[in-house]
C-alpha cells in the first residue's frame, strides 16, 4: 500500500491556486548529509549542479545569477559547511540519479491518486534539493512544473505570487516563458511583495505552487535544506500547447485573446498544436532521434 508523505487539503485544493501544505519527509535517510555529499558528486559529474553567491538578490535575474555572483565551492565543499559556505546551490533533475528517482516516485506516488482526482495526467515527474547558506536568496523567477516545495532542516520565506494574476505578469511574459523559456518579462519590483502569498516554512511544512507561480525565498538565519518534487498534467501541457499556438500565430500577425477567456479559441489551438506535436515527434523517431515528450513519465532520463 502506498505512504503518503506530503499531505493537503484535499476539499480546498485548486490546482491552478497557491496553498500550504505538510510533510513527514524530515528523517528521511536520502536527507542525511552523507547521502547528499554522494548525490552532490554524482550530479556534479553530470553538470546537474548550479549555484550561487549569497549576494545574489531578489531582483537579481534568475539566469544569470550564477554567473553575476558566482561561487567556486564545489558540491562536497558546500555541504561540507553550508553555515559558512555564503553560497546558493541546486542539485537539479534529481530523478536523473538512480537513488533519489526512488524518493520521487515515493512522494509523488503517494499523492498521485488526491491530485488526478481534479488535475488528471500526472507525468514528467522530476526533483530538485536546494541547499542554502543563511540569509541567501532565490531570485523571482517562475517554473513550467506543478510545484510542492517541502521544508526539510532550517527556515525561509517563501513569496508565491497568483499564476493568473496578469499584473504580476503579463499575458506577453507568460508566452514567452512558455514558449521560448525566456523570463526577460518576469521581473521583481518591490511593490510587488504585497500581492504575494508569504510562506514561512520550518521542517515539516511545504507550499504547493501551481505552474507559472511567481515565486521568490528568503533564506533564515540558519542553513537550509528544501527539496522540491514537481511534474505536469495534461492541464498544464494544454496550457503549453495552447500559449505555442499563440505564439506562432502572433509571426503570422494575428493577435489572439488572453489565454481563458474563449475556450473555443483555446481548444483550437490545442489541436492544432497537438497534431504538430505529433507529426514533429513522428519526424524525429523516423530519423533516429529521440524526442522527449511533455507526456514522458520523468523530466529527462535516468543518468547512467
């Protein structure tokens, strides 16, 4: 019988709204610090590792905060002396790694069944474990993937941000996040911090963050160890496919209403992009090469 680790509220759970969540995950023996020295060498001889200076801020931009503020630790020397290290860092994919895809799977497993009761097509599963110095900061940024962001050892503050709320970003800067992955329209200003839904997480307790949440943290004054487990739903790649259908035909010169507010326009594109979709992936296979879907079970593949 499956365990289930991460526990909400499944009357009030919306998945395209913020909400808090809670977990049992804390001694977990993947999170003992000799288990993730081992996956910090794996990862890192994957180039699955990024990081950054604790002088990076929250209006610092997400993608280049590893090179604006860079910090020469290596994974091992980071763990080693998180309190001390004054350094950021990601351990990404980790569902890559033959070990820590048990841990995904185990989590996501569990709540599978409460979450395709109202978001159905759970799939693109990955993990990522965000390791910080005290007071160090995750730029404003925001993800493709449904989010449940799980406090593990330390304290921080996490700021989510509605993903519908177009005047924290615009309907433009959700295309182009979604369809070039570019977040040059996802910029923090300081007015913003007062629309946000504000999460101050201590072991044990987590926030689920819808695809496309804005979000930010703010580190304690602690070291601090936070993983979170994410994937898609067929929701979230019909989101995907409709804002590309956007996009294509915004080349053509033809304007299209916000995302939502004609589900026959929206259905429209779906399909069509859809059918692209398939015949681009048929295309690929036909050439020997292997396209990885949204609809794949994991976010890229198992490492060797």
């Amino acid at each position: 019988m499956l365990k289930q680790r991460v526990f909400l509220d499944l009357q009030t759970f919306d998945p395209w709204k913020v909400q808090p969540v809670t977990h049992d995950l804390c001694e977990h023996p993947l999170f003992q610090l000799a288990e993730l020295k081992l996956l910090g060498q794996r990862l890192e001889a994957a180039d699955q590792v990024r990081s950054h200076s604790s002088l990076a801020k929250a209006d610092t931009s997400f993608e280049k905060a590893p090179e604006l503020h860079p910090t020469r630790k290596k994974a091992n020397e980071m763990l080693a002396d998180v309190e001390k290290a004054e350094a950021w860092m990601s351990l990404l994919n980790v569902q890559t790694d033959r070990v820590y895809r048990t841990l995904v799977d185990e989590v996501l497993d569990g709540v599978k069944s409460l979450i395709e009761s109202k978001d159905p097509g759970m799939c693109y599963r990955g993990g990522w474990i965000f390791v910080s110095s005290p007071n160090a900061v995750t730029p404003y940024h925001m993800d493709m993937e449904h989010n449940f962001i799980l406090q593990i050892r330390g304290k921080k503050r996490v700021y989510v941000w509605d993903p519908l709320d177009r005047s924290v970003v615009s309907e433009r800067g959700q295309e182009l996040f979604l369809t070039r992955h570019s977040r040059e329209l996802v910029k923090f200003s300081e007015e913003l911090r007062a629309k946000a839904m504000v999460f101050d997480l201590e072991p044990g307790q987590g926030a689920y963050m819808p695809s496309t949440s804005p979000h930010m943290v703010e580190n304690g004054d602690n070291a601090s160890v936070t993983m979170s487990f994410t994937y898609y739903t067929a929701a979230t790649r019909r989101k995907n496919l409709v804002y590309r259908g956007k996009s294509h035909l915004r080349r053509l010169g033809i304007d299209t209403r916000p995302f939502g507010q004609s589900k026959a326009q929206d259905e429209l594109l779906y399909l069509m992009m859809t059918g692209y979709t398939e015949t681009k992936d048929l295309a690929l296979k036909l050439l020997g090469k292997s396209p990885q879907p949204m609809s794949a079970p994991y976010a890229f593949h198992l490492s060797a």
